[in-house]
C-alpha cells in the first residue's frame, strides 16, 4: 500500500483548480492524463457552495471571449 499527497491540496482544495474540491485526476490536475481510472472516468471539478470561481487566471485556459456583434453590411 501506498500513499500520495499533492503539493496543490490545501484543506482539501486544490490551488492549480481555482479551490476545486481535490479529485485527483480532474481535468487541470497534476495527474490528468497520467493516471487510469478503473471505471474509465476522469473526474469533473466541483467547487464548494458560494465558492465564486476565478476565470481565465488559472494557467493555460482562459476564458472565452464574446464578440462584438459586427454590423451588416450596407
């Protein structure tokens, strides 16, 4: 038997997933995509009631940006 702890976990949040709950292996995790799932699932992040997320500052992804609507040509 093994143990393992993330240097991201804090209180059992996760500070590289904007205080996501920590579910090793979600998507922004040190382990996805490293790591196998028995049942082939990879876990989604969940945040705590009334935790206000932070988009578009968490490493690579950002937020998506909306277009102006463009005018129509006369």
């Amino acid at each position: 038997m093994s143990g393992w702890s993330c240097q991201f976990e804090v209180n059992e949040t996760c500070l590289r997933v904007d205080g996501a709950y920590c579910r090793p292996g979600m998507k922004g995790c040190i382990l996805h995509g490293q790591v196998t799932f028995h049942d082939g699932i990879v876990p989604m992040p969940t945040w705590p009631p009334g935790h206000r997320r932070n988009l578009g500052t968490s490493g690579s992804e950002s937020a998506p940006q909306l277009e102006e609507p463009r005018p129509e040509p006369k």
